[in-house]
C-alpha cells in the first residue's frame, strides 16, 4: 500500500457518524483487538492514512500519519542509526503508530528511556465533533497551550482519532549486551536497586523467577566497564531475548489463565498472590498469570502504590483497566465530554462510564 | 461560550467579606490586604505587568488550602496560584478582583527515597533544594532551569520548565511522578502513582505546564537520577553563525546527545565576557558549549568524536576544560549571560521560540534585520540542542514607546519561529505575555478545544483567569483569526 493522505475522508466518517448517532470502533492493523474492553460501533479504518511525513535524522524528529506500519518507521530509523526509545511492542506485523500510541505501550527500555508518552512531541487529531486538530509540534520543547498531545497517549482512541503524529528519536546504541545472573526474586529487586543509584547504563531487566536479566548500552567502552561490575554471563543473542519478551511470545506468555499487568512501586517485595510471575523495568512492571480473584490482585497493586490491568483474557466485557477514585472519574467524564460530547469515539474502550 | 473563554466573571465582589471570610479560616498573618503587603506579589518575573490582588493568602496547610478554594468557588472569586515568582511570562500576575494564592509556606521535603530514586516535596520547596537533599545518595533531579536556585518545583510543574539538559534527561513532564492537587471545588486529586504510570488518561501530562489553569498544586513526587560519574565541556568558537548551526546537527547526527548544548551570538558573548570573564574569544561570531556526561569511558569516548566533529565544521578553536574549575568558568559565562545583557542595557526582553534546528540560520538573519528595522539590538542565547532560542532584545523602558516597539519585536519573532515549524513558547509558558501569540500558534477550533479542557475541571474559570489560552474575542481584534486552517499569516513568506 502507498502512502495516503485520508483525513478528509476520515472527517467526513466522524462528521457523518456524529450526524447519524452512531459509535466508532477505530482500528487500523487490528493487533491489539485483545487489548482493553470490547465495544461495538462501525469500524472507521485508519490504515488507509498512512506514510512517514517528515523524518530528518539529525531533528531527532519523525512524522508519521497514524495508520502507518509501525515496522515501516522502525526500518527507516534504524537505516539512519536511530531508533524508537520506548521500544513498542508490535504484538503483531500489522502494529500501527496510531495503535501504538493511542496505547502507550512501551517495552523493555521503558524504565531508563522513557514510555511511548514521554517521546511523543505533537499529534493531529480529529475529535468527537469532527474538528481536525493540531497540538504540540515537532519541536522538542514547547509549552504553548495545555499538553494534548500527551493526553492522546493511552486514551484508547476515546478522545480523538489520531491522524499523525510527530515523535522524538534517539540514536541506537553503539553497544547492546545482555547479561543473565542467576537471582532469587528478592535478591533480584535488591540488585536491581543497588545499581539504579549508580550511573550504569542498564536499559533492560527482567527477573523469571530463576535468572535476572540485565541489557547494558552505550559507549562501547561504558558497556565493557559495566560488564565488570554487573557480571554474570552475556548471552549470545540478547536482542531475540528481548525481543521474545516484549512481544510475548517467550514461554512465560503461553497460558489460558489471565494475564494481569502490574505497574507499582519498583521496590515492592514479592507479592502473594498464587500465580507465574515474571517482572521487568527494574521491578516497577510484573506480569502475573493468574486465576486469582480480580478484587485481590487489584486490592495488592493498590497497596503497593500502583494498579492493575487485566491486559489478555479473562472477560473482556467487565473490568479491564483498574477503577479510578470517584473525583477522578469525574473529570474523565468531563474531559471526554470536552473532546467527544456525543460518546461516539471507542466508547466503553477504557472504561463502561464513557 | 463558557464563562472559562470569555473571560466573563460577576462584578461586585465584596473585598471586606471575602477578606473576614478568608481570616476565619487561616492564622490572621496569613491574610495580607494591606496595599503595601501586597506589593511584592504584584508582578512575577515579567516585571513589565503589575496587577495588585484584592487579597494575598499564604496557607500552610493542605487543608487550608481546600478550605481557601472551597471559598473561593462559593463565592466565585478568582485565584492565582503562586510560588517563587519567578516565571518570565507573566502566569503568575494576580488578578485585580481575585485572591493571590501563595504556596511559599510549603517548604518541607517530605520524603527522600533513595531506592525509589523518588523525593516527594512540598510545591515550595526549591528546584535545587531537591538536587542539594538527594547529593548525599548520589542522587540529583534533573532538570535544571536557570532560576534553579530560587525557583520552586510547584512552579516548575505549573510551567512544565526545562533547563540546559533537557535534550537528554527532558523536562518536568518526564521527571515527575506524582502529583496531588486541588481542584477549585476543594477537593484533592492524586494524580500518577508509585509506579511508572497509572491507570485512565494521562492527567499528569494534562496539569503538567498547565500554568495554574486546572488545579493548585500540594504535592510533588519527582524522579531522581545517579549523578553521572563525569562531566566534561568543550567550548568551540565559530567565525560564522550558520556554521555554529551545522555543528550542532553534526553532533546529533555523530549518535551523541550531549548532556548541554549551548550557543551564544557575538553581542551575548562579548556581554558574558565583559562580566564574568570566562575566558570567550571575544572575536567569535559564535560559540558552542557541549557538555558530555556518562561513565568514564563514555565522557572519554565521545569528547575525543566531539572534538573531531568540531574541527571538521569548521570550528576556528576548540578547548576541552582541564579541569572542574574550568569547566564551570565555562558555564559561568552562560549562565550570567541574562545579567551579562542586563549590564549593557537598561532593560531586555527574553524571548523563548523553538524552532527545528535546521532554520537556525535563516531564523537569525530574519531576527537581525528585523534588529535593523525596529532599531533594537539583539543578543541571541540558545539551547541549540533542542533549538529553544532565548533572543534577549535591548531596550530602554524610560524612552517613550520602546518598551511597546520592544514587544511588537518579541511578538515578530514568534510568529518567525511559527512559520517555520516552531512555536511560540519553548519554556516560559504563555502566561500574559503570549496570548497573541497563541492565536497565531492555534486556530480557532483548537483554542476552544483548550478552553473545553479548561471547563472539565474549572468551569466557572476562576482559576488564574485570562492566562494561558486567549479568547476568540481577544484573537479576533489581533487579527489573527483569517489564517485558520492554513496557518499562512505570510502568505508572501517560502514555505517549509
């Protein structure tokens, strides 16, 4: 498929939708179908709008229009040594940057680069009403008018459908290796810890409950001198190592029970609840296969500071994304009131209230 | 239109009640109307606006916080929020029939957790305070604006500020954690989490450079990092301008992100040497400071390709700092650039555009005939990194009219950094200065988006009134509006 401008077109069906009282269930390469609540609507497809817009290396900066293969921006970064920090998982060859981003799904790089949110500079949006928006820019820094470029990070496409959207890169690393430390979970989270308060250039980690997993980058020297002090043995092939695990497809995944996400606090000791457990960013992500009543896992991520999302499987109709206080529900409302005030944008995606 | 974008607010608000209302619930010298106790809160770092509040409070407490805006909504009164006074935008300006709401009684660092890497601070509490409690843990806070040492973090939440390193460690948006606010009902909203996100939409983003507009903010949890185990700073002098320029896309395209990358223009270098004598070759047409930090072996790796990028740009000198010492005499100069400027001139006026890198030169050759046209020079100081130019604009606010042709100046040069992709506010914020601005930064359509967002959270607009967002009334008599959809306020001008 060639590149394709379609927001008019894509206007026109949120203008029409709005006009005739119908919902939108917006979609483009339909590999994340599994992931939030399911919701009905007429399909507006995205992938039709599609192409790198602008991309110049030495800007750090590239463009996209939101239906565009998200492989398609990761081989012309990586043709000029850049990359995506965030490092998004695919789950799928038809991943867009429209999904990606309406998502912020982030992987193993996430706790030293940053999430998907943190690289995203501005975005084009058409609204509820079928206004065509532009917010942020391609600049890296730029405070004019409130941050709704950001906001479009993970609303599930409930606010807004992306158009395009403009995302700081980085240069790849000259030097990537992966060390495995055979490491009980506590002693894993203790050394993790000692060496967050150094500067090491750690950029991955991942406990599975029988080795931890440690990625260094950078100079090369830098990587050659934090090998020495984290030790361990370098595996032959830790970009599929990493790979297999953002995209989940490493053995841990494999299951018919739930898949729950924890995001918490990094330095939460293991916690009790029967299940596999397999733990990333320092600690401060664990996924938990598990059968356990949705009100204990959740009750535990409260009080370890965090929240839980039942990320695959289990049923898609209930509750998938943690509740939220009753003072914060009340602003989603409004704010969805604000940019969709007739409900027809991927309503009930994120939560049954909107 | 909503009360939040007309600007609208009831008249008629009885200064004597509100003050007796607000002294029932905060100690009696917390409560300042005295015209002369006011006085210091009437203007922020934008000294050019002064406004006196009908009233000045400084709360202590969360609660008493809650219990101010709860008032404060009952009676629809507008509130300012304020911390330090720093900002150079004008934001914290108090309104005339409103209450100023300081937060400088919040100075407790409440919490330093060193293997979290988080401090969780009261919005009082200064930017380097928070670097200066985390030392001992080998721990700092990153960004780094460079009112650090007064400014305060509830302030640099407010205004999302950066700094000289943000190309590599970001801006407040990317440092914080958690936030906890009141919204102007009085309730208390906890915002992010202990972990790496939360749950819904993004809101930390959303109050994050909102400028007060949305909520006031109590509670800041910040991220810290390791200090680096080494800085080190290459100084490198330029006889052309657009070189300068080149080096730096140079630099980026080598795959290094210094941790600083700075430029200044002759005017602002001569200013800086004339006062700090840091050691500037006073004949360079432009100098570039690049800080490069990382491990050891890291710092070692890339100045030596620094040096070599450098040279090859056709750099006319390059200097390595020997020493600590040296490297913050560089900096020094750098950093007394602003005061450096304030010696050679009665008065300037900071600009703050972003623009993408690569119009730099054509950027500064339109900033310096418009120099020419308006008879005002200009010193140009420049996060070159991540393309924030600062123009500092030289004028005399005691001859008649120059502080107004001053400011059609400034605004000129932001519609510059428009039309070439850039926008109007890199750091400073909007505030009162920029709302012309915006409306050539925004169409029509997206501003009342803005003022949408606004009304989820405030509706009857009584937070920091008349900031930020410009009405479609105010765009209309600025003329802006006609260029909706294409944004071609020039038409005549190439476009990019």
């Amino acid at each position: 498929m060639n590149d394709n401008d379609a927001s008019v077109e894509l206007r026109d069906s949120v203008q029409a939708a709005r006009r005739a009282g119908t919902s939108l269930c917006i979609r483009a390469g339909d590999s994340k179908a599994f992931y939030g609540r399911e919701t009905g609507g007429e399909t507006l497809d995205v992938s039709r709008h599609r192409g790198i817009t602008r991309y110049d290396p030495t800007e750090l900066v590239i463009s996209a229009r939101a239906g565009t293969p998200l492989v398609l921006i990761e081989q012309a970064l990586d043709a000029r040594g850049q990359m995506l920090a965030f490092e998004p998982p695919h789950y799928g060859d038809t991943a867009t940057l429209g999904g990606t981003i309406a998502c912020n799904l982030s992987g193993p790089r996430r706790a030293s680069a940053g999430a998907a949110r943190d690289f995203v500079l501005g975005c084009r949006i058409i609204n509820g009403k079928g206004e065509m928006l532009s917010f942020g820019g391609e600049v890296m820094k730029n405070v004019a008018g409130y941050d709704v470029s950001r906001l479009m990070c993970g609303a599930l496409g409930t606010l807004g459908v992306l158009l395009d959207v403009s995302l700081k890169v980085l240069p790849r690393p000259e030097a990537e290796i992966t060390l495995s430390l055979p490491l009980g979970e506590h002693q894993a989270i203790a050394r993790l810890h000692d060496w967050g308060q150094q500067p090491l250039p750690v950029t991955a980690s991942c406990h599975d409950g029988i080795n931890l997993y440690v990625r260094l980058s950078g100079a090369q020297g830098a990587v050659a001198a934090a090998r020495r002090l984290v030790g361990g043995d370098e595996l032959s092939d830790g970009a599929r190592f990493w790979n297999r695990l953002r995209e989940q497809r490493s053995g841990f995944f494999v299951s018919q029970q739930p898949l729950w996400r924890l995001s918490l606090a990094s330095d939460t000791p293991p916690l009790p609840i029967p299940g596999k457990w397999l733990y990333e960013w320092g600690g401060a992500l664990r996924w938990l296969v598990s059968d356990a009543p949705a009100a204990t896992i959740r009750d535990t991520a409260v009080a370890a500071g965090g929240h839980a999302v039942l990320y695959r499987g289990g049923d898609r109709t209930g509750e998938i994304f943690h509740p939220l206080t009753d003072g914060l529900m009340a602003i989603h409302r409004r704010l969805k009131l604000a940019f969709d005030p007739d409900g027809i944008l991927n309503p009930g995606r994120m939560y049954p209230e909107f | 239109m909503n009360s939040a974008a007309t600007g609208n607010r009831p008249a008629g608000i009885d200064r004597r009640y509100l003050i007796q209302q607000l002294q029932a619930l905060l100690p009696s010298d917390a409560v300042l109307h005295a015209s002369e106790d006011l006085r210091p809160f009437e203007c922020d770092g934008l000294s050019a606006y002064r406004e006196l509040p009908l009233v000045a409070v400084l709360p202590d407490t969360i609660e008493q916080v809650q219990a101010v805006l709860r008032l404060c909504h009952r009676l629809r009164v507008p509130v300012v929020a304020r911390g330090a006074g720093t900002g150079l935008s004008g934001g914290a300006l108090p309104y005339r029939q409103g209450v100023l709401l300081s937060l400088a009684k919040f100075t407790a660092i409440l919490d330093i957790d060193p293997r979290r890497r988080t401090a969780r601070v009261q919005p009082g509490v200064r930017n380097l305070a928070i670097s200066q409690a985390a030392e001992p843990y080998g721990l700092y806070y990153a960004p780094d604006p460079s009112s650090q040492i007064a400014c305060t973090i509830g302030g640099n939440v407010a205004e999302n500020s950066g700094g000289v390193h943000c190309l590599k460690y970001g801006l407040t948006v990317h440092n914080i954690q958690q936030v906890k606010v009141i919204t102007i009902d009085g309730e208390m909203l906890t915002i992010g989490g202990s972990g790496l996100d939360a749950p819904g939409y993004d809101l930390l983003a959303l109050l994050t450079g909102s400028e007060g507009m949305l909520a006031v903010i109590v509670e800041v949890t910040v991220k810290l990092l390791p200090a680096p185990e080494r800085a080190q700073v290459l100084l490198a002098a330029f006889d052309d301008l657009v070189k300068a320029g080149q080096a730096v896309g140079n630099i980026i395209s080598a795959g290094i992100i210094p941790a600083g990358l700075e430029m200044m223009d002759r005017l602002a270098i001569q200013a800086a040497e004339d006062f700090v004598h840091a050691g500037y070759p006073r004949d360079a047409e432009a100098i570039l400071l690049c800080e490069l930090d990382g491990t050891n072996e890291e710092v070692s790796e890339h100045i030596l390709r620094v040096r070599g990028v450098l040279h090859d740009s056709g750099a006319t000198e390059v200097r390595t700092a020997r020493n600590e010492a040296e490297r913050l005499t560089f900096w020094k100069g750098r950093k007394a650039a602003f005061p450096a400027v304030g010696r050679i001139s009665p008065d300037y006026y900071c600009m703050d555009g972003t623009i993408p890198r690569k119009h730099l030169p054509r950027v500064l050759k339109s900033i310096a005939e418009l120099s020419a046209g308006f008879g005002l020079p200009v010193a140009n100081v420049f996060h070159a990194g991540d393309g924030n130019l600062h123009p500092l604009i030289l004028y005399d606010a005691n001859k008649p009219g120059e502080l107004e042709r001053t400011e059609a100046f400034g605004g000129r040069i932001l519609e510059l950094c428009v039309e070439v992709g850039g926008t109007i506010t890199g750091e400073h914020g909007v505030g009162m200065e920029k709302l012309d601005q915006m409306c050539v930064q925004f169409d029509a359509l997206e501003l009342q988006q803005f003022h949408a967002v606004k009304a989820a959270f405030d509706k009857d607009g009584l937070l920091n009134p008349g900031k930020a967002v410009p009405t479609l009334h105010r765009c209309a008599e600025f003329g802006a509006m006609h260029v909706h959809g294409g944004r071609l306020r020039f038409p005549e001008l190439e476009r990019f």
